[in-house]
C-alpha cells in the first residue's frame, strides 16, 4: 500500500466531519458531545488496549520516554525561539504556541496501525501517552504561568495519562487481562479514531489569522518540518529500533491536535489565531506526513 493511500481515509474522515458541520448543519451540541465521548471514554479504552498488545521491556519503555522527552522539549524551544526573531504579541504568541508541539492522536495511531499493524500502534500508543502530560503542561503554563498546581492537578486526572500508566503497569508487569474486558476495550477503541477525526473535521477553521501570517508560518513550521527532522536525529542518537523511529517520525509529523484552540480560548487567549493555525497545519499534513512516511522508511 502506498503511503497515500495509507492517510488518505483518516484525512477523508476529517473532510466528512467539516461537511457534516458545515454543509449539512449538525450542531456543535452533537460534536460537542461526540468529543467528550472520545476524550474521557473511547481514547482511553484505545490507548489502554493498543498498549497492551505487544510486550514491553522496562528498557523498551525507558527508551521510548527519553524520545519523546527529548522531541517534545525541541518543539516546546522552537515555539518560544519565535519570541526573539518574529516578536510577536505576548497574547498570541502565548495562545499559538502549543501549534508547535500538540498532535493529533487519532491521526497518529491511525496510521501507525495502518503502516506497522498491532507493534507499531503500541509503540506510538505509548510515545502519545508519554507526551500528552508534556504537551498540556507546557500549553497551560504558557497561557497561565500562575497556575501550575492547578496544571498538576489537570494532568494527574487526565484520562489519557492515567490510561497510559495503568497499562504501562499491566504490560510490564504481565498483568493477565480477561479475555471479556480486552474485547470490550478493543470495540470501544475502534470507535475512537473514526469519531475523533470527523470531531476534528467540524473544528477546521480559516477565519481568524490577520495580522498573524508570520507567527502561523513559523509554528507550523515546527510542527510538520522541523519536527520530524528533529525526530531523525533523536531516533539515531539513542540507537531506536527501525519500527521505534518510524513511530518517532511519525508522531513528530502530525498536524496539531484540534483540542489546541478549546484550550487558548478557555484560558483567554486568541482562539480564532489557533484555529486556523490547526486547520492549516491539519490541511499541510495531508502532503507532508506522505513525505515523511517515505523517508522513515528508508531510515
């Protein structure tokens, strides 16, 4: 399979979801509701069982963690190097920046299924979870710097975070989980992707960027080029296996998760600037996440 063909049906879910929204007019209430589903029940049954899968060694895991460390730390330099050489407003660049570092999950264990079956799902299953409290403590503590107990409160109940650990114990330590619960998760997981990418599909927006075309450039940027460059040179220095950079590259080529704006604009920021900033970046990945596949693998 090409590696079109390959994104090409996560980003035709994406298309439906701004038709329904869009042209057949279903309410933000249902996607609304739809989003909240996915976030606290189906993702988390995802992750929980993509995870445990496929067997993994303390060290396995370890490595894994220091990448993702490692490549979410370049994304969060590279937002806050724009502070110097573009000088953006602080508000904007405050509610923009997290386009630089945030992904979109369910595009990632989409095509990571598609590209590498069950191993590769597992792996970028548990590079997500390693990132997701990364990504919402850098996003919060740049909107609100003031509030960083209540940001270690939001993460310790984050359901994918807590997902992530629990399954984490369960594969290390062999955990034996029953064939009925396992099943449940699986069925409940294989509705997460497809919901979430229409979700993603109603938030797409271009209204709102004026003024801010140089500051949007540089983000997404970082998050579809400099990224997935990044990503290479961490996968060699820590000497990852073939199928752990792949999901490295990948991970660090997708487009910024839709949740960013929710985010900017729950806190007081430029909601409408990051919108666009992740309907563009969503739009770009369509031709660059090809790209990078293509690369990868080669590695």
């Amino acid at each position: 399979m090409s590696v079109i063909q390959l994104v090409l049906p996560d980003f035709l879910s994406i298309a439906l979801g701004w038709i329904l929204f869009h042209r057949l007019r279903f309410s933000m209430d249902f996607f609304k509701g739809a989003e909240q589903l996915v976030y606290f029940v189906l993702f988390p049954a995802l992750l929980f069982h993509s995870i445990t899968q496929t067997p993994l060694s303390p060290s396995g895991a370890y490595s894994l963690l220091q990448a993702t460390v490692a490549i979410m730390a370049f994304g969060v330099a590279i937002s806050w190097l724009a502070v110097p050489v573009l000088k953006p407003s602080a508000l904007d660049h405050a509610s923009v920046a997290q386009c630089a570092y945030r992904f979109n999950t369910y595009i990632g264990l989409s095509v990571a299924g598609g590209l590498a079956g069950t191993a590769g799902q597992t792996i970028m299953a548990v590079i997500v979870g390693f990132a997701v409290p990364i990504a919402n403590m850098a996003a919060v503590h740049s909107l609100a710097r003031q509030n960083g107990g209540k940001v270690l409160r939001e993460i310790s109940r984050n359901p994918f975070v807590i997902a992530t650990v629990l399954a984490l114990l369960c594969n290390i330590l062999a955990i034996p989980i029953p064939e009925f619960v396992d099943a449940t998760l699986g069925r409940l997981g294989a509705c997460a992707i497809a919901l979430g990418l229409i979700c993603v599909g109603a938030t797409l927006s271009l209204h709102g960027g004026k003024g801010a075309a140089k500051l949007m450039t540089w983000m997404i940027a970082a998050r579809l080029l400099a990224m997935p460059l990044a990503a290479i040179l961490i996968g060699w220095i820590l000497g990852l296996s073939l199928l752990e950079k792949q999901m490295l590259l990948l991970f660090s080529a997708l487009p910024t998760a839709s949740s960013a704006h929710v985010l900017a604009a729950r806190m007081g920021g430029n909601g409408p600037l990051v919108a666009v900033t992740m309907s563009l970046s969503t739009l770009l990945a369509a031709l660059t996440i090809p790209l990078w596949l293509t690369v990868g693998t080669h590695q």
